[in-house]
C-alpha cells in the first residue's frame, strides 16, 4: 500500500499541531487490525530547511516506536511535486501496479499539480485522491498576466478563462464545476465529491476534491468527513451540488435526505440498492444514513416492501435486493 503527499511540509508545525506525514505514520501504527500488506510512504517536499525538519521529525517517530521496520519512508527532497512524480513515483506505481494508493495534494497555491498528474493518478483502479483546491488563492490571481499557462495546466483546458465576465457566487459556482467535471471527464474519476472547508464565522476557504474509481472508497470517505468534530472549530458542507447545501453536523438533516429520496423515487419501484446507490452518488448522505430514512417512509405508509421475508422486521432493510414501492405523494412536512 502506498500513501503520497505531494507537499508534506515540516510534519510538525510550530504550535506543535501534527503535520500530515506524522498523522499518517501515526495512522497507521494505531490501526486496530494485523495489516499483512508491506508499506510505502513518499513525501516530497522542496524547500531544503523544510526538508531537514521533516526527516527530524520522522526520526523521532523511528525513536518512539512509531514506525515499524517493514515501512518503508522516501523522502523526495528539494524536488517539486510534479518532478518528483514523473522522475520517481510515477515508475514506483506502475511497478506496483495493482497496490493501493492513496494520494494527498495539499498545495500552497495552483501550481505544480497539473491536470495530467490527476489523470495518470486515476489510471490506477486503486488510486484514491484527496486534492486542495485553493478557492481564493485561485480566484484573486485568475487574470493576472503571467499565470495562464499556469491554470491552462491546472484545469486541463482553456475553459477557466470563462470566468473573467462572472463575478461572486456564479463565479466561485463556475472555477468549482469545472475542474470538477474535468477530473471526471479528463482524468477519468467515476466517483468525484466536493467538500467546502468553512471557517469560524462560515466563510469558504477552499475546496477538498475526492476522487476515486471505487464506490466502496467513496462510501468510506464520505463516513470520515461525517465523524469531523464541529466543536474543533472546522466545518465541512458538501459542495458537489452546489444547490444542495449541506452541513456536516453530529446529526444529519434527514428532512432533506427525506425529500431527495421522495424526488428521485416517488411513484416508482426500487430495490434497496437502488437507494443507496442514488444516496452514494448523488447526495451528500452515506449508507448509514437513508436506512432510518425509509423507516420513517414505511411508517408513514409512504413505502411499502414488495413480497418481503416471512421474517422480515419491519423497519429493517437486510437484503439489498428487496423492492420497494413507494407512493406518493409524500406528507408535505
């Protein structure tokens, strides 16, 4: 398994916080199961002072017992990361061809991370993505003269010079959906979400994008950005449908996961599976989520299972391929 971060930083910051090379070393020497699978990391990371900080720190973790002897650590020093990709990583993973990879993008502006990168990353069938999108970074240089080759590289087209005649919301709503349909449509990501990163007085930083060929990693990234603490003072919505606003709160708004399910549904027949796949895919809702919401539905006599088990609980919904008949319309809350 391999774990890439593209601009890894000192791995410890000076207020002591944990930089993202240490969370992930520490990840996994806490992870709960007997993982047989042998171990890369790569952090690549160009400013030299930087670099004598990251392998410090990582030599700590060694001391400390955090690291075990089969894991193995490149650091890709005083490189950038698209030249360390193509000089090194890029080979690594074609060797390693079937091998899971996850890959952090976690830039300090636009450059460096052109779309062809993106594109070769979701070659792989088991490469998943988490990519910063530096929103106001992005926007505030836009028109100045000497980045077009820049962001022409970024988006993988031309198309962002579209945003010069928009201007706040439908601006922000436009650079947003367009590199988000060009890591579906040129980089060849089935699975893409968005997820916007809200500030204390909910203000949009940037944005994370996720991508992925697996709906099992979709379902699973979906999960952890749910469990974020609020009380951290970090908040997500979801942004991949920017008409869908959706908070990642400790409890989910199920009236609207209500309403999505009743648009999508109403008057039709669907399996179980049916739902989730729409819930994955088309809401920002996971798979724990729309099961109380059909509860509710069978309760309220909006739902009603076609030729269930004998010993079917009511409520309950076991076998993706049960048929549900839903009704309409659905009481209007």
């Amino acid at each position: 398994m391999l774990y890439v971060d593209g601009f890894a930083g000192p791995g410890r910051y000076s207020g002591g916080e944990d930089g993202s090379p240490i969370v992930a070393l520490k990840a996994l020497a806490a992870h709960g199961h007997k993982l047989q699978s042998a171990f890369e990391f790569h952090f690549v990371e160009r400013d030299r002072r930087t670099v004598d900080a990251l392998t410090a720190n990582i030599e700590v973790l060694r001391e400390q017992g955090f690291v075990s002897p089969s894991t193995s650590i490149t650091v890709h020093a005083r490189k950038s990361f698209e030249d360390a990709y193509d000089q090194a990583i890029a080979p690594r993973l074609a060797q390693l061809a079937g091998a899971p990879a996850f890959v952090l993008v976690d830039p300090f502006g636009w450059t460096g991370i052109p779309m062809r990168i993106m594109a070769d990353l979701m070659k792989r069938p088991s490469t998943e993505l988490l990519l910063n999108f530096m929103f106001e970074e992005i926007n505030r240089f836009l028109s100045h003269k000497d980045q077009p080759e820049n962001f022409d590289a970024l988006f993988g087209c031309p198309d962002w010079r579209k945003a010069d005649e928009l201007s706040g919301y439908v601006r922000k709503s436009f650079l947003h959906d367009l590199y988000r349909d060009q890591l579906k449509s040129v980089a060849g990501a089935r699975y893409v979400r968005s997820f916007e990163m809200l500030n204390d007085r909910g203000a949009s930083d940037y944005f994370l994008f996720f991508a992925t060929q697996s709906l099992l990693g979709l379902r699973k990234m979906k999960e952890a950005m749910w469990r974020i603490d609020p009380a951290g003072g970090v908040r997500f919505s979801d942004a991949t449908n920017f008409n869908q606003h959706v908070l990642f709160e400790p409890k989910p708004d199920a009236r609207l996961l209500r309403r999505l399910i009743e648009a999508q549904f109403s008057d039709k027949r669907a399996t179980v599976r049916d739902v989730e796949l729409f819930v994955l895919e088309d809401t920002a809702y996971h798979g724990g989520h729309y099961k109380k919401v059909l509860r509710e539905m069978e309760g309220a006599s909006y739902l009603t299972p076609v030729n269930p088990p004998l010993k079917r609980r009511k409520g309950s919904y076991p076998d993706p391929d049960l048929i549900l008949d839903f009704a309409r319309p659905y009481p209007t809350l």
